[in-house]
C-alpha cells in the first residue's frame, strides 16, 4: 500500500476541518458552554474536547497507522513503518478567547513527516476565514464574501525589505516579560514601523496573507505551531524559533516575511 500524496493529506486536513467547524461554532458563545482549568492554570472546554475526539475519529478510519499529538488527549503513537507520520492538533487555538466570545480562534490541524510539518490547516469560522497550505502546493485562503459565497485566493507574504517599514505582531508583552525577553521585545518595536497584538494564530496568517511583516511569541507548544508553518513558508515567509531554531518544537515563534528575517534575530540577540 503506497504512502497518501500531500494533496490527499491536504484534502483530508480540509474535511477534518469542516466537521471541526460545525461543532466548534455551534458551542460558540453558547450559555451552557463548559469550561474547566487544566493543571498549567489555561482552560478547556467541552468544544475543545469534542472537536479533537472528532478529528481523532476521522484519522482513525482515514488513517489508522499514523501517529497523533493533540493538546487535549495527548500523544498516540502510529504504527506504519517507514516515515514517521504525525497528525498534529490544536481543537480550538486561542481557548480564552473562545471563552470570552471574541471571534479570533481557530483549529489547527498539521501533518508533520519525519517531525517536518508539510501540511497545515488554520480555520477560523468565526472570522469567516480558512488557509491552508502542503510542501510545494502553494498557501491558500478562502473568506465568506456572503452567505452562501466563498471565495479563494493564493496568499503571498509581504515585500518589505527594511524593519523601518514593517509591521509587527508580539501577541502579548507579559509572554516576552515572563521570558526574560521583554527588553528584546522593546529593542525591536523601536526600529519597526508599527507594532499590535494580532494575538494566536491571527498574527502568523496576517503574515502569510502579506499584512503584517513579523510575528512572534514564547511558551509555546509544538501544536500551538505546527499548522502555521507550511502556511507561512509555502506563501514565501520563513518561521523558526526566537533563537532560529527550525520546526516547532523549541517553545518560541517567530514568523516573517523572509527578507527581514535575519535581521530580526539579529535584533533579538542583542539582550
């Protein structure tokens, strides 16, 4: 039996997706919604739990050999031989917001080969918006336009060369004060045009899209990143750690445009 294509990944990635929306935005902003706090003090809910039990289901009769990481339920070994095939899942990123009713949360859905995401689907139902990418197929975006219209487009990053003229996204000052690396984070913003607080997941697609130039932020765990990954390389940009470092596996992110990309570690090394 040959080994899935990326494209089919892709399409699957795309379907686990759909039915992730239906139950994700039907808890949304919902009265009864259960929230509970897990040991690290972030929460959970009901609709985390649910949509990571359905995209495990779906694995399970579409892919039952591969292996599986998702926040909620942990780690699920695989058992095909040859390359290591891992699904990577965050049910909801962005939970506190979900909590609060602030539409900017997604799931993130990613197949890493050999520990390299080369598949990744961020969708945001609340935002009307989805990307996507899979190693060399291009990074997509698709944005309800109306009700019943949705529309597609190829993204690209942005074309800025000098930090003088991006933008920058840092998600939260207390994430880079609590790592020490708020200095970092000052340093920076001073030779940058501007700077927000896109927040989650937002900020890395808005780099893909080509809209904000650099994202980056710290405590972070591999399936908080593993889905932005293809996104943002496969619309031009690059992603690694604060310190560099490929993959998501190192607790830190930094996404940009590619170009600037040097400079800003540069940047971030000098404190």
């Amino acid at each position: 039996m040959t080994e899935p294509s990326l494209r089919s990944d892709l399409q699957l990635a795309r379907e686990l997706a759909d039915m992730a929306d239906s139950i994700s935005s039907e808890r949304f902003r919902a009265n009864d919604l259960l929230v509970t706090m897990k040991p690290d003090m972030t929460h959970v809910t009901d609709a985390d739990k649910a949509v990571e039990a359905a995209i495990r289901g779906g694995l399970a009769d579409s892919r039952p050999t591969d292996g599986i990481l998702g926040e909620e339920f942990g780690v699920e070994a695989g058992t095909g031989s040859g390359v290591k095939r891992e699904w990577i899942i965050d049910p909801i990123d962005g939970t506190a917001n979900y909590v609060r009713g602030v539409p900017v949360w997604a799931t993130l859905i990613s197949l890493a080969i050999d520990d390299v995401p080369v598949v990744g689907v961020v969708s945001a139902p609340a935002l009307g918006q989805r990307w996507w990418a899979a190693r060399g197929h291009g990074a997509w975006t698709s944005e309800k336009v109306s009700v019943s219209e949705t529309r597609e487009r190829r993204i690209f990053v942005s074309g800025v060369t000098e930090l003088a003229d991006a933008s920058l996204s840092y998600n939260s000052l207390k994430g880079w004060d609590e790592h020490g690396r708020l200095s970092s984070l000052v340093t920076l913003s001073r030779e940058v045009w501007r700077t927000r607080a896109y927040g989650d997941m937002w900020s890395y697609m808005m780099v893909a899209e080509g809209l904000v130039d650099i994202a980056g932020e710290f405590d972070l765990q591999p399936y908080d990143m593993a889905a932005l990954i293809p996104i943002v390389e496969e619309a031009g940009g690059a992603f690694t750690s604060a310190t560099g470092s490929p993959g998501p596996w190192h607790g830190s992110a930094l996404a940009t445009n590619g170009v600037l990309h040097d400079a800003v570690l540069e940047v971030l090394a000098r404190d």
